[in-house]
C-alpha cells in the first residue's frame, strides 16, 4: 500500500491514509513522507504498518547518525533534525491538550541542551547465539519480543558504551563458555560527577566470567559501585544484589545540591536537563516563607530538596523504601533540615493524613507515566475548600495521561493556568510538561 505521512501524533507514529480514508499508523516515518508501507495489523478504524520502501522522503527527513536505528526501538525520530523535532512535539503536546478540550496557555517548548549523549540510565540484553558468540541486544520496535544486535547507544555516555563493549569483550574471550543466566547489563551514570554504577543481571547466583569482568571493569575507575544482581525469574520482585566493587550508590549533582542514588531509586533519566525542570517547577509553585510545599512521588526527595530553601519545610511521600532513605540522607549531606520524608503510598497517605494541619501549603505532583487515579484527584481538590490552598504543580512524563488528569482535576474546581512543555528526551517521543494548576 501506499501511503503519504501527514504529520506525527502521539508515541512516534506517523499518520497517512489509505483510499478508504482509513488511519495508517506507522512508525520512523516522517511528515511528507510517500510510503510504501506493509500492514502488520489491521483493525477496524486504523492500520498498524512497517515502512517497506521510501518512494518520496520527506524534506525534514535527515539520515540517522545511528547505525541501528532502522530496528532499534530505543528512539523514533533521529531521522528528523532536532529543531523539527521539538516543533513537531510542541504540535503534537498541544493537540493533545486540544483533543481533551483544555484550553490553557502554553508556554513553547523547552529544548534540550544536548541531543544526544544525555541518558544516565540505560540497559542491554546479552544474548548467546548458536556459535558461542555473545551480543549485546535491544528492543526490535517491530515485534514486540523482538530483540536486535546493538552494541551502543547515541543516547549514552562515550563511557558508557566504553563499558559495554569491555563486558563484550570478556564474554566473548571463551566461545565454549556459556552465559549462563546472564541476561541484562545495567548502567547508571552521575553526569555532573562522572560516577558510574554497573549493575550484571542474572537470573540465578551464579555470574559466570565473575572474575575476568571485575578485573577489566576496575581498569574504569569511575565506575564507583559494581553489583551483581539477581533477579529470579527475571522478574523485578525479590532482587538480590551483591557489591562486587566500590560504593553501594552513586552521586549525581543538580545545580549545588548533591544527591545519593542507589539501585532501586528512580533519578531523572536526563541530568542535564533537570535543572530547568526543576527552576519550572520552581517559578510555577511561588514558594513564600512559611509555605509547606508538599512533595508527593518525591523519588529520593531532589525537587523537595531544591525548593527547600524557600519554604518553612518539606513534606515528601514516596513509595520505594530505598528511595526514602536516600532522600533522607540527601537532606543531610545538602546540610538541610526543614525536609521530612515518608516511607508510604501517596493515595493511603493522603486517606489518612489531615493535610488540613498545614497552614500554607503548595503542593507537587510528580506521578509515574500513568498518573493518578480518580480518588486522589478528587481528594486534592477537596482541599480546595481551604482557603490556604494556592498552587498546584503537575509534573508529568506522558502528556496523554497528564491531560486526563487535567480534566478530572477541572471537573473538581480547579484550572491548569498555564503549562510548560520541556523536551527531556531527545529523538524519542517521550516529552515532560510541568502545568500549574489554581482554583477557579
Ligand atoms: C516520575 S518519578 C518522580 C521522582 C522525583 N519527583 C524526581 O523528580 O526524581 C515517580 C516516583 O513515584 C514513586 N511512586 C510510584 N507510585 C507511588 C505511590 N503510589 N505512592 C508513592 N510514590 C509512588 C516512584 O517510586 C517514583 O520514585
């Protein structure tokens, strides 16, 4: 079939039609793209499909500087220069606000200091193939447990891929030698601070090359924390980790606050671009003296942290007890002691706790990708009823359910007075927004 892309929407997919006038949705093309495409699945009002041929590119289309690209799911857009890129994803964020009919002023986009090389975070499967010889793997965007050779990423440090194929090089030093159960190779990196953790993934307790991977990985002295972690059944429940070199955490600095991170705790993907998130979020929430500024999903307590200073004290709620414990002693090495942080779930915490108690209060959301559910929402805006409730922040890595919430929140009274979009996450299409929200 062929089809002309009309313009990108949500999740990287690129949107054409077929004579019926039916939706084709398909992935890495570009606007004004003519296509020969082939259906991979067929419902009744769109069509999923695969790029067979390019019989006209499009003028934004560019060549990928990554090699793997064309397989790799990691991104979707390298083939798009990166000032078309954050214009396309400004369309697509305002679209999906329009789509949900809220109608609120949107600041332009914020764009990403560096395009590539950002991600402090990432993970490669290993894989052996039939002749002894061991890969490094990612997600193949095509089929949904499809994997595809790649042994280095764009969107990680020169460091990093350093590291991967040192790993390489050991598992590949004896053909005969089996990985075992050695699946995953994780890396978590400090970008102001140049620290790494490496964490080697197994499904059971034994690392095979346990040795040789020590010995070429300290030849690195800034990995600082090496684990070998166990995850039976490959599954993230009941994790084991044994520290095979350095420290148990690493360090990461945001602006002059440094921060503690250990394997389990979430920090933002992209380090270099916190700072704005965080001098956003800052602006929005107009923290005085004498506010409790309420940091709910604070992860290791960072944005409480980086407001602190402006408020009478912080209250930060997070759900992963490791992640509670680094933001403790991230209050204390910053030399900070208005932060409190409890171990709990946002929505039991928020039944039981009387918020009420706090005389000012400015409050922070900072959900996961799925955002919050209907009681939450409706339990916040009850405390609209308090005339010491001012500023809401929403911040939010998926713009879909960050509009969803919106609605909700402004079915209880409340209205998102403007909304700043942040490109966090270059040649993806993943986007973060941070909306202040106020009463009617
Ligand atoms: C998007 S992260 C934000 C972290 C932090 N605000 C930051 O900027 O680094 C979301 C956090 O919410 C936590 N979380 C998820 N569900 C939760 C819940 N029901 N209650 C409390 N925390 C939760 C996750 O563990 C994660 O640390």
């Amino acid at each position: 079939m062929r089809i002309k892309i009309e313009k990108l929407i949500y999740e990287g997919w690129g949107i054409g039609h077929d004579e019926n006038g039916r939706a084709v949705f398909v992935k890495k093309s570009v606007p004004g793209d003519v296509l020969d495409v082939k259906i991979t699945k067929e419902k009744k009002s769109y069509t999923e499909a695969v790029i067979e041929k390019i019989i006209e590119p499009s003028e934004k289309r560019i060549d990928p500087p990554c090699q793997y690209f064309d397989l790799c799911g990691g991104c979707e857009h390298q083939n798009i220069a990166y000032p078309d890129q954050l214009k396309f994803k400004e369309e697509i964020f305002r679209e999906t606000l329009s789509r949900t009919k809220i109608e609120t002023e949107i600041l332009p986009i914020v764009q990403a200091s560096e395009p590539f090389f950002y991600r402090n975070s990432i993970r490669f499967f290993l894989v052996e193939q039939k002749s002894g010889k061991k890969i490094f793997t990612r997600h193949n965007y095509l089929y949904t447990d499809g994997l595809v050779e790649a042994e280095s990423c764009l969107l990680q440090s020169v460091k990093s891929n350093l590291i991967l194929s040192l790993i390489l090089e050991v598992v590949n030093s004896d053909r005969n030698k089996s990985l075992s159960g050695f699946y995953q190779v994780k890396i978590r990196e400090g970008k102001f601070t140049d620290e790494f953790m490496v964490e080697l993934m197994t499904d059971d307790n034994k690392l095979p090359f346990e040795l040789e991977l020590k010995t070429a990985l300290n030849q690195i002295p800034e990995i600082k924390s090496l684990y070998h972690t166990v995850t039976p059944q490959r599954q993230l429940r009941n994790i084991r980790r044994r520290l095979l070199h350095g420290s148990p955490i690493i360090s990461e600095k945001i602006d002059k606050y440094k921060f503690q991170i250990s394997p389990d705790s979430f920090f933002q993907t992209n380090s270099l671009g916190v700072k704005a998130l965080y001098d956003k979020i800052k602006e929005f929430a107009q923290i005085e003296m004498g506010d409790t500024a309420l940091d709910l999903f604070c992860g290791t307590g960072t944005i409480g942290i980086y407001l602190s200073t402006l408020a009478k004290e912080v209250v930060g709620v997070e759900v992963v007890q490791s992640a509670v414990n680094d933001a403790k002693v991230n209050a204390r090495i910053n030399n900070i002691y208005n932060c409190e942080f409890i171990h709990a779930d946002v929505n039991m915490w928020l039944r039981n706790e009387k918020i009420e108690k706090y005389e000012n209060i400015k409050i922070i959301l900072d959900p996961p990708r799925a955002g919050l559910n209907k009681e939450l929402i409706k339990k916040l805006s009850n405390f609209l009823s308090l005339k010491n409730f001012t500023n809401l922040i929403y911040v939010s890595c998926n713009p879909a359910t960050f509009a969803r919430d919106i609605n909700e929140f402004e079915l209880h009274g409340l209205k998102l007075k403007k909304v700043q979009p942040l490109d966090m996450f270059p040649q993806t299409h993943h986007l973060e927004c941070v909306g202040l929200l106020q009463k009617i």
